[in-house]
C-alpha cells in the first residue's frame, strides 16, 4: 500500500462514494418491508444474517483468520455490524431519525479525535474543516431543526452508534502497511458478519418474526414489489457489496478519510428517498447536501498519501496504529 499515490487514492475514492451508494439504498428498500409489517430490528437481522450467509464460503477459505486475528474479527462484528446496527435503531425508538442520524455521522469528527488524541498524530486545519462542513451540511440534509429532542438515552444511543463507526473505519484499516501478513479484508467481512448475526440473533429474537411478510409484497411508492427481492437488495448490495468497498476504500485512503466521504450515504439516501418514494427534497437539503460534497473534497484532497513522509493530517494508515490493533 505504501507505493500507491494518486491513482490507488482515486481507486479508493471511488470505493468510498460506491460503499457510500450502497448504504445509502439500504433504507429506500428497508423502509417499504417495515411498512409492510417487519419489525425494524428484524429487517436488521435479516439483512446481516443473510448477509454472513452469502459470505459464508469465504469464512470457510479463511478459516485461520480467527486463530490469527480473533481480537480484530470480534471487535469488527461487534462494532462494525452489530453495534452500528443495533444502536442506530434502538436510538430511532426515541429520537428523531434527522437527529439520530446526524449524531451517529459524528464519526469522522470522532476518528479525527483518535488521530489526534490517541495517536497523538498532527491533523491539518483543512482536513478538520472538511468534517465542520461535511456535518454542518448534514445537519441541513436531515432537518434536524425539525424533531429536535432531548431525550438522554436517545442521544446517548446515537452517540453509541457513532462510536461503533469510528471502530468500523478503525478496524478497516487494520494491517494495510502489514504486507503479506496483513488480514484479508474479504475474511475480516465474513467473520464479523457472522459475528454481528450471533449478537443480533440474541438482541433481535427472529423467532418471533412475522415471516409471512417475506412471501408477499411491500409498497415502493406506489409499486407493488416483491418483498424478498428488497430483502436480496438489502442483503446483496447494501450489505455485502457497500462492506467490501468500504472496507476496501479505508485501506486505500485512511479511517478518517473515508469517514468524511461516508456522510455522503445521507446524501444518497435522501435523493433515493425523493426519486423513489416521492419523499421530495427541500431547499435547505438540497444546500446541504452540496455542502456535504465540497467538506468531503476538501478532507480527502488534503490528506497525504500512504506512506508519505509528510506529517499525518487527516489520514494514512500507520504502522503504530496497526500495532496497537495487534496487541489489543
């Protein structure tokens, strides 16, 4: 990774606006199947549970990774899966979701914080400016002027879920200066993923799921859709594919990176909001959501290279870092 320049940084670039793309059509499709009768956090298990089974074949090529990397792979299925996850949505209970979710894309504010403080590593005025922007711009793309509540568990659930991002972007970037000896990224997926369904299958108790609702239809704005090829959406394409290009986009780029890029999935999500179930897009989400792109340029046009000799600003996957997650 440490030879890569310009071209791997436009790779990973373009890793991060597609990871961001698929999470981001993760609640067009979601939202018809909760209306249709699934409850929320089932819609959750279901998309990581079939998510860990699709990859499952992957798990099983890799099956030294857990003897290697057990620290790594729980910590990403914690974290990564379950806790962003879980939180999230146990957050969406008493909150506002323009409110949950601005909280939870504090992350990339969080991951420079990590940078910062942690590694105690210089982050430039630039790359900090890009995060100001990038959640000031959120802040418009979600209203969060219009459901603005104090609930404490709330906040402090959304905060949770932010956290685990920070852990997801983290643990993504673990191991990419490590050479031949760095954990397969594929691997690092399949596992956490299994991981994150066991958490979830406790939490969510699927049992107790109203499984009819698969063999019927849901309500895409007017469309009748099949309710399993929105649950082969969510499993397929915001799940697998939107993790394998993130985690991909963080060896590329860096942790904080990648997180600035990654608020655009509010952005994607409104848009696909607006064009496929007629959930129209105000002025002030429309500036926000430029305000949104120009923070994430401005955070990822700023950052060196892997491997450059420059200070650290706003990224670079360091061999400290990579040394802490060994030991941890």
């Amino acid at each position: 990774m440490s030879s890569q320049g310009s071209p791997g940084k436009g790779v990973g670039l373009g890793l991060a606006l597609g990871s961001a793309l698929a999470f981001g059509g993760s609640g067009v499709a979601a939202k018809p199947l909760i209306e249709a009768g699934l409850d929320p956090l089932h819609v959750v298990w279901l998309r990581v549970a079939g998510a860990a089974l699709v990859m499952l074949p992957v798990a099983v090529r890799h099956r030294a990774l857990p003897r290697r990397r057990p620290a790594l792979l729980a910590g990403f299925g914690l974290l990564a899966v379950a806790g962003v996850q879980a939180c999230y949505f146990a957050a969406l209970s008493r909150i506002p979701v323009g409110v949950a979710l601005l909280v939870e894309y504090l992350a990339p504010a969080l991951v420079l914080g990590w940078v910062r403080f942690v590694q105690r590593r210089p982050v430039t005025r630039a790359a900090a400016l890009g995060v100001v922007l990038a959640a000031g711009g959120l802040a418009c793309v979600v209203e969060v002027w219009s459901g603005l509540s104090f609930d404490a568990l709330g906040l402090v659930l959304a905060l949770g879920a932010a956290c685990c991002q920070v852990g997801y972007f983290v643990l993504s970037d673990q191991g990419s200066d490590a050479g031949d000896a760095a954990p397969d990224p594929l691997g690092v997926i399949a596992y956490g993923l299994l991981a994150g369904a066991a958490v979830l299958t406790v939490v969510a108790r699927p049992w107790n799921m109203h499984w009819s609702v698969l063999g019927g239809s849901a309500d895409l704005n007017g469309t009748d859709v099949p309710a399993v090829a929105l649950l082969a959406w969510i499993v397929l394409v915001a799940t697998v594919i939107a993790y394998v290009t993130g985690v991909l986009s963080v060896r590329r780029l860096s942790p904080q990176v990648a997180g600035v890029v990654a608020c655009l999935e509010a952005v994607i999500a409104t848009v696909l909001a607006w064009v496929l179930l007629g959930e129209h897009l105000s002025a002030p989400q429309v500036v926000g959501g430029a305000v949104v792109l120009v923070g994430a340029f401005i955070a990822q046009s700023s950052t060196p290279g892997k491997g450059s000799a420059e200070p650290v600003a706003s990224g670079g996957a360091e061999r400290e870092l990579s040394a802490r997650g060994s030991a941890a």
